[in-house]
C-alpha cells in the first residue's frame, strides 16, 4: 500500500490528511483518487505538487513515476506564498 | 500645508510631548510625489532629525506614524499604515507596517502623518481629531494588556497602544491596533519611553478623489484578480499564511532548533492544516481587504486571533515544540503584552542553544514548554533576571554570553522563520534589508525560491536583482498603502496554479537568468513608462485617487528612493557593509552535512547587490545614484526650515494636572 498525505486546500476539501491506496505509479495514483472521492478530476490533480518519499515528482518521472508498497506520496496545493 | 492632490489630507502634525505644543509640518505636493507616505514619506522626515547615532530610548527619537494615499479610498487590501522610529533593538530605522483601523481613522481626522518628539513628564494618551490633540493623562491605563487598554479608551476611534512590554521598554515591543501589531523593531518601547501609553484619532473628514468613476472601476477589477488569482483567493483565505509550514518543511525552509536545520519531524502537529481543522473559527482580514488573510480560532471557548506562519515556525519547530496550542496561546499573550512575536520567539531559541551548551543557564531548553508563559511575563514586567536579559534581545545576548555565530540576528533584527541556506536569495536579502533580519524588507524571495515559485534556490544567479526588485516593488506598493500580500497577484496565474508544466518549469528555469534585464530596469526605473493594469494596478490606483501621473516605473522609482534613504539614514547611525551579514550558522555551516550548496554565499551575493543597487564597495549609496533618485541635496533642505503658507496652529488641549507637571517638567 502507499500512503498519501494531503496538504493545502486538498487536505481541506477531501477532509482527510491521509489515505493508502495500492498503486504503481502517480498517474494510477491520481486516478483512483479522482475515482474515489470526486472532490478534484484527474485533471485538476495533475496541478498539485506531488512529492515521493520526500523528492518532487518533476525530478523523477512525473505521472509516470513507480510506486512500491510502502512509499510516501505527499499531495500538496500548488500555490502557497506567504 | 493644503495640498491640490486627491486622497491626501494635506495635513502633517508635529507633536512635541515636552511641553505639549503642536504645530504643522510643512510637507509640500513635491514631498507627496515623491515620496508618496508610509515608509518612504517616513524615512524623508526622519532623515532630517537624524544627525548620527542616538540612544533610541532618550527624547531624541522621533516617532513618525504615516498613512498613505490609498488608505481611505477603499481600493483593496489598502489600508495599512506605518509607524517608524529608530529602534531601540537595532539602533537604526526601523519602519513597522499595520493593519489596524488607527491609520484609517488619523485620515478621517484630516492628518497624513504625525510625528511626536521629545517626552511626556508622566503617562499620557493622545487625543487626534479634527479639532486638534489632546494631552490625557493615562494613569489609569499603567500596566494594560492592548486589550484592556484599547477598552477602556472610549469611542469609535482607532487606537494605537502599547502593553506592559512598552512600558518596561523590553526593545522589541510592538504597539497594537485593534487586533493589528506595528510589529518590529521596537516601536512600542519607543512610545514608553515617552510616556506614550496611546493615541486615538477620530473624525469624518473624507478626502476628494481626483477621478472616483476610474478609481471605482479599477477597484472592481483589481478585487475580482485578487478574488480568482490561486494565491490571493484561495490558499490566503483558506488557510491564512499557516498553509506555507507544510511547504517549508519539505523545502528544507522551516528553521527548526534555532536554525539548525531546515525540518521537523513534528511539522503535521503545528501546520495551517491543523490550525484550519482543529481551531479555525473564521477568517478574518484587515478593512477593505478581499483577501482576509488573518484568522480567528477558538481556544476553551475563546475566539482570538490566530497565529501567523512566521510564529507557528518559530514558536514551534525553532524550540522544538509540536504544541500548536500553545502557540496559539503565545501568540495571543504576546500580542496582550505587547511583544514582536518574531523576536520574542527568536530570542528564546537563541537562549535555549545557550543553555544547551552550557553558555547562560537560564532554565529555558530545546522542547521544553511549561515554562515559556510565564517566561513571556517575565520578559514583559521585566520581574526576574533572566527576563531583564531576554528583553533586550538576541545580540544583546550574544555580547553577555558569546554565541555570536548562532545567534540568529542581522543588525540586532531577530531573523523570521525561513531558514536561508535553503534559499540563497532571501539570504541576501536578510543581510541587506534596512530594518535587519526581516524578511519583508528582505525583499522575501523565498516566494520564487520555494514558496510560490520554483527557481532554483542554490545559485546565485540573478538572486540579488530578484531581490532589489520586489525590495523596490514592496516598498512602493507599501508607501501607496497596499498591503504585500497584493503584490503577489503580479504573478501570472499559471506560474501558480501549474507547478508541473513545461511553460512553468521553463520560466522557474529561466527567472535567475533574467538578472541582467531587470539589472537596468533596477538601475533605471523611468524606463518602465508603462501600466500592466492587471497585474500591479498599484500606479493606477495612485493616479485615479491623488492626480499624480504614476506609471509602474515612477512605483518602482519611488521604491528605490526609499530603500536608499533608509540606507542614507542607517549611514549616518553607522551603518557599512561590515553589518551586512548573517550569523556564520549560515554562511559557514551547510544545512545538509556534504552538499556544498546549502550555506548562503554571502560575500558573492552581497557583491552583486552593492552593484545593482548603485553602492559601493563599503556599503555607501553612490553620488550618482543620489542624483539619479534626487535625494542628493537632503541636507540643504531640511523640510522644518521650510516656511509654511498659513502657520497651523493647531488648538491643544490638555488637563490641569498634565500642565503642572510639564511646569515641573520644563521648569517654566
Ligand atoms: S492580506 Fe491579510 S494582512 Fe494583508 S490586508 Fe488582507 S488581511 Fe490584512
């Protein structure tokens, strides 16, 4: 299973700050979430920061990048600022 | 002196609290253009009265709390004023910028901006209106918490007080409006070393708006951007600036045990997504501002003001405490003492990595939590010892006790709560900005290096001609009257709402090497003879309200005169590039033992920023960057020596009692 944590307004709107899914890669990931809870499309996933087990998912293989059992996803709002 | 423009008052006050006489300040429609209010018009009218080094806590100090031309106008998120001084925690200007209704209502009372001299023989309040001042003895309000005091003076005016903190000159206590603090640098011991306990304003005067259709209009639109733009409407309202500690975190940004690192396991317990699902009550927001950034949470049945991110970092994370509630209950003690919550919490990390190394064994250690409430009483009432020493601040210190290369100060500004080895450009920007360690002035790129965009945070590239610029356009914007935070609307959409594709990630690659580009729009801002209405309506803004023909390069103009004349001023109190520095932690310690890169290469990136902004090698603002900003000619113009067209004299009235113990006081 890989554990994914919501940060920003996804932890907000999907009123949970975790959830484990079996998944082989992010876009998988995306998928069944959107499938899930239908709070954000796919679409609309595809713009939120995406880190696995602490590294941005664009320094890896983005929507194609491999999970394993036992990753971290993080899911977090894409703007922030402060 | 009158003034022609729209949305001023064309009023300043002078008010000296010696022998209570009030006049006006003969500020002039040049003064106005070029300086536009707040910080800037400020730091012109302290430049005057600074002749080198003071003791900030004598009757030498001058206190300047200025409005700005948007303030009043209902232009959006404009309301804020500023209060400057010279900071008894730094020894140079310092300028704080509020949120509170008091700037608001000293408008509507028909002044721009006071000054108050000299000092009060005993506790007093002053009383604006659009009659005049009034002298008040404030016995009654000794020792107030800000809340307290602000009830007890009666009235639909603003106020702007100070707590107990003030009033024992801890040297960073800040002075409160509403719920809103003039927050760094000191402000509020400056106003107890006067015997100032408060002032309130109050009036209905409405200023004339040069061109009100326009103005109504842009205000539209301008609100409907900060409405939809990702930043401004979604994640600020949502989440306040609580939502960045999640971010930091993962970019190695969230000081953590007094700057030693850049995370924290325990980060989940103290973020903005905890405040928002345990404690959030509403959010809440300064006049006129869509955006409502401020947050009210419940605490045992309490609805109070919730923390800033800045606090939640450094309250949490930088002492190792995973308690979100108390910091919410710091936070709210601390701005009822009347302390910066920044330096407060700065200064406690500092001490708690002196006792752990055996340095000063104060009783404060790392995760140790039961005893920082009444250590926040001690540092206000200055009752024990160790509080004495706590509230003279972190590089006071260091002097005692040693630790200078831990002690997480620039100038004697207690650093915020991003940690700069993960962000090399807000490490300049640290060490150069006016106030010291502030990350405002600083000109916070941690915004393109993390926070909002992605560039690069390690290289050096084109980091301090990213950090002179939003130093430029920050300073403007503040002067007009606007908070920062609408600054950030300047970034296209797209930049925020889509991280991962490739136009994003090519400008994020990109932005460092537009360094040489905007290194001329820097050096020479009247080139920017243009409006970009809805990304920065600031200028317009300015132009429909006063008449003034702003174009963003005559903001970004008037940003840069500021910025250097808080450098002039600084100058002249001793300031050079030797105080342009952080702590060695930083500049000689990596962040991640091994990667080269996560230590700010200070001299390098100081370098750069000397030449960009027209300095040289020492620190000193060039001849030819004076002329070019026309502020070479100061001193043969002092603004007090200028006669006024109708002598004000303003009615001032005071109680009997106050009169006799001025007599005393003057001996006449
Ligand atoms: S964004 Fe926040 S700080 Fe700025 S004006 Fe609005 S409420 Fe005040």
């Amino acid at each position: 299973m890989v554990k994914v944590e919501f940060f920003g307004i996804y932890r907000l709107s999907y009123k949970m700050s975790s959830w484990e899914v079996d998944a082989h890669s992010i876009s998988d990931l995306l998928k069944k979430l959107s499938k899930k809870f239908p709070v954000f499309t796919y679409k609309e996933l595809k713009n939120s920061v995406i880190m696995v087990n602490d590294v941005n998912f664009l320094h890896l293989k983005k929507y194609k990048t491999k999970l394993c059992d036992g990753d971290s996803v993080f899911i977090m709002s894409p703007a922030s600022g402060g | 002196m009158a003034t022609k423009l729209g949305a001023y008052a064309g009023k300043v006050l002078k008010i000296n609290l010696s022998d209570q006489t009030v006049s006006e300040y003969p500020i002039t429609d040049d003064d106005r253009k070029k300086y536009l209010g707040g910080k800037i018009l400020a730091a012109r009218i302290i430049y005057d009265f600074i002749k080198g080094p003071i003791d900030p806590l004598s009757e030498e100090n001058v206190i300047v709390v200025s409005t700005s031309p948007l303030n009043g106008t209902g232009s959006p998120s404009s309301s804020r004023f500023n209060v400057s001084a010279i900071s008894p925690l730094t020894g140079i200007l310092t300028s704080s910028n509020c949120g509170g209704t008091f700037g608001l209502s000293l408008k509507r009372a028909g002044y721009d901006a006071i000054i108050i001299t000299g000092k009060s023989p005993s506790l007093t309040y002053l009383e604006i209106t659009e009659n005049g001042v009034k002298f008040n003895d404030a016995s009654h309000l000794k020792n107030m918490l800000t809340g307290q005091a602000q009830q007890a003076i009666d009235g639909k005016s603003g106020k702007l007080v100070i707590g107990p903190a003030g009033e024992n000159l801890v040297r960073y206590a800040c002075a409160v409006s509403d719920d809103r603090a003039a927050g760094r640098g000191g402000i509020g011991a400056v106003m107890g070393s006067k015997n100032l306990k408060a002032i309130t304003a109050y009036g209905v005067m409405q200023q004339p708006i040069y061109n009100a259709d326009k103005l109504a209009k842009l205000k539209k639109k301008w609100t409907k951007r900060l409405k939809s733009h990702p930043l401004t409407g979604k994640q600020l309202p949502m989440l306040g600036t609580g939502a960045l500690l999640s971010v930091m975190n993962q970019k190695n940004l969230l000081a953590t045990k007094n700057f030693n690192t850049g995370k924290f396991e325990d980060f989940r317990k103290i973020s903005g997504e905890e405040m928002a699902e345990k404690y959030l009550v509403k959010n809440n927001g300064c006049i006129t501002c869509p955006i409502r950034c401020a947050r009210v949470v419940n605490l045992d049945g309490k609805n109070i003001k919730g923390p800033e991110v800045e606090i939640m970092g450094l309250m949490g994370a930088n002492i190792l405490n995973n308690d979100l509630k108390k910091i919410i209950e710091w936070n709210y003690e601390l701005d009822e003492l009347g302390m910066d919550t920044i330096s407060t919490a700065g200064t406690i990390a500092f001490a708690m990595e002196l006792n752990e190394k055996g340095m000063w064994d104060c009783g404060l250690s790392f995760g140790k939590v039961d005893n920082i409430t009444d250590t926040l009483k001690e540092i206000a009432y200055n009752t024990t010892e160790v509080g004495k020493k706590l509230a003279k601040g972190a590089r006071e210190l260091s002097k005692m006790f040693g630790g200078q290369e831990f002690c997480m100060q620039s100038k004697g500004m207690e650093l915020s709560a991003y940690e700069p080895r993960a962000a090399v450009g807000q490490g300049l920007g640290y060490s150069v900005a006016n106030r010291g360690g502030c990350h405002l002035n600083a000109g916070y790129a941690v915004v393109l290096e993390g926070l909002g965009l992605s560039v690069d945070p390690y290289t050096t590239r084109g980091k301090a001609q990213l950090a002179i610029m939003f130093q430029n356009l920050m300073e403007g914007a503040s002067a007009g009257g606007s908070c920062l935070f609408t600054t950030y609307a300047f970034f296209p959409f797209f930049l925020m709402s889509k991280p991962n594709s490739i136009v994003t990630k090519l400008v994020n690659f990109l932005f460092p090497y537009f360094g040489p580009v905007i290194k001329i729009a820097n050096k020479f801002p009247d080139i920017l003879h243009l409006n970009l209405t809805s990304m920065l309506p600031h200028p317009v803004a300015i132009t429909y309200a006063t008449g003034m023909k702003y174009k963003m390069g005559d903001l970004m103009k008037a940003g840069s005169r500021g910025f250097n004349l808080e450098r002039l001023i600084n100058t002249k109190l001793g300031i050079s590039q030797k105080d342009d520095k952080l702590p060695k932690r930083l500049t000689d310690e990596e962040q991640i033992k091994g990667d080269k890169r996560t230590k700010v290469p200070q001299e390098k990136l100081k370098r750069q920023f000397y030449k960009g902004r027209g300095w040289d090698e020492n620190g000193m603002v060039k001849l030819s960057t004076l002329r070019y900003l026309g502020i070479d000619k100061l001193d043969d113009d002092p603004i007090y020596t200028r006669p006024l067209e109708e002598q004000g004299v303003v009615k001032v009235i005071a109680p009997k009692s106050i009169r006799k113990s001025i007599k005393k006081h003057i001996g006449s």
